[in-house]
C-alpha cells in the first residue's frame, strides 16, 4: 500500500525535512544556506545568492528588511556605549578624542557584524518558513487593508 494518503504525507513530511530554528540561524551567521550549511548565502556584501549552489534551496524570496540594522544598532549600541562610559570612568580623555578613537570603532565593527546578522534573519526565516520559504507565497490577503473591491 505504497500510494495510500497517509504514506504520501509520510513521504512529504520526510522530504520536507526539519528545519531546527537554532541551526539555521547559526548556519546564517555563518553566511551558509541554511538548508544544507555548506553552499554559501551572500553573492556580495549584503546580497543573498538566488539558490544555493549546493543544495539548490531559493533564497531570492527572504524578506530580512530592516531587521538586520536594527539588530546591528540594538547590540552595537549596547556595546560601544557600555565600553565607551566604562573606559571613560577610567580614563576620561577630551571630546574630539573620545570621538576619533568610538567613531571608527563603531563604524568597522557595524559593518563587521552586518553581514552576519542578516544570515542569521534570514535563516530564521527560513526555518520558519517565512515569506516563501514554506513553499508557497505569503497570502496577498494579509497585506489587504481594505484597498480590493468594495
Ligand atoms: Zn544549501
């Protein structure tokens, strides 16, 4: 009984595979695919590849927006403003000082850790099956605010 609907969702659910969400972020960090964790994610600085050269999974259809950046100011801002105040406890120097040695800090390492934390939304949204990722587009209706025919 090879060809019964609960042995298709069997073989479905088989192929489809698990998709463990700590996994593929940490694939993503990496800038891997986080379907196979060997091809690479990025083409250029902040532009995914298509589909993996490895595994072949799409990635053109991740939609990390914003949330890269805004991780990026979220822990950054955290850091260099928790060194900055703890180094100028110890050491208070003067303004243009302070501002020649954080300013490229913070630049080099925002640019530094970019790339990775848009690896990692987009594996996020790849283990969550988010825009695309699942197999199917995202449902035109849930963007719908009242704009279709009345
Ligand atoms: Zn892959």
């Amino acid at each position: 009984m090879t060809g019964s609907r609960s042995d298709r969702i069997i073989q479905y659910g088989q192929a489809e595979g698990e998709r463990p969400i700590g996994r593929s972020i940490m694939r993503g960090l990496a800038c891997k695919c986080p379907a196979c964790g060997e091809g690479r994610l990025f083409r250029a600085f902040l532009k995914p590849v298509d589909h993996c050269a490895t595994c072949g999974e799409a990635m053109f259809h991740h939609r990390s927006d914003d949330l890269p950046p805004y991780l990026v100011i979220l822990v950054l801002g955290h850091v260099i403003v928790g060194g900055y105040m703890m180094t100028d406890m110890v050491y208070p120097l003067p303004l243009w000082l302070t501002l020649s040695i954080w300013a490229p800090i913070t630049v080099i390492t925002a640019l530094l850790c970019i790339q990775p934390i848009k690896g990692g939304v987009i594996g996020l949204q790849w283990a969550m099956r988010m825009h695309g990722f699942g197999g199917h587009d995202d449902n035109p209706e849930d963007f719908d605010h009242g704009n279709g025919a009345a």
